[in-house]
C-alpha cells in the first residue's frame, strides 16, 4: 500500500502530465491517464477523455514491445480506457515507481 500512495503522490505533482481518475483509491489500484503534451492545453471534457482513452492503449502497446512495463488498462462505464495499476509485490522499490511514472512520460509524451 504505500508504494501506491507514493505512485499517487507522484503523479498529483505532475498534475499536467497525468489526470488521476480515482482521487482516493482502495487498496493498491491506481486509476489514471497520461497526458502527452499535445492534449496538455486542451480544457477537460468528454473530447478529451476520448482522446486520453486513445493514448492509453498506445502506450501500454510500446512498453510491451520495449519490454518495460506491463501496465493493464481497461474502460469503466463512460470512462474511456485509462490505465489500472496494481501494486501487490511487497518488493517493489521507490526507484520501481519512479521508473513507473518516467517511462509513461518518456512513451506518451509526443503521443
């Protein structure tokens, strides 16, 4: 679980390149967005959530190819795909998150 709010709280200090979806989430899931620097001015509505939902897909399919993430992501009722991580492995280290959150951005960003 910490890991988890250490994840949370370091993508709410990146609040322009990610939009977390589930502020105060349970257990060790983490639900949010990554959002490349093309959508990063755009006001955040409907449009915007289907072009995140867009991105998200793309994402996960070149940290595969690379080889450095799995990371699932799934849509939820309105709620176009945005990633869920799950933290369970009691060995995962800080370095792991931060890892985490600057491949995400280093992938998406001219997404």
């Amino acid at each position: 679980m910490e890991m988890n709010e250490y994840l949370m709280a370091r993508m709410r200090s990146l609040p322009e390149k990610f939009h977390i979806i589930v502020d105060d989430p349970e257990y060790v899931n983490a639900c949010f967005w990554y959002v490349p620097k093309r959508l990063r001015s755009m006001r955040h509505n409907s449009e915007r959530e289907h072009l995140l939902g867009e991105v998200t897909p793309i994402i996960k399919q070149k940290m595969m190819e690379k080889g450095t993430l799995m990371i699932g992501y799934q849509p939820q009722g309105d709620i176009p795909n945005f990633f869920r991580n799950i933290i369970s492995n009691p060995a995962v280290k800080k370095a792991d998150v931060d890892f985490l959150v600057s491949e995400i951005d280093r992938i998406g960003e001219d997404l």
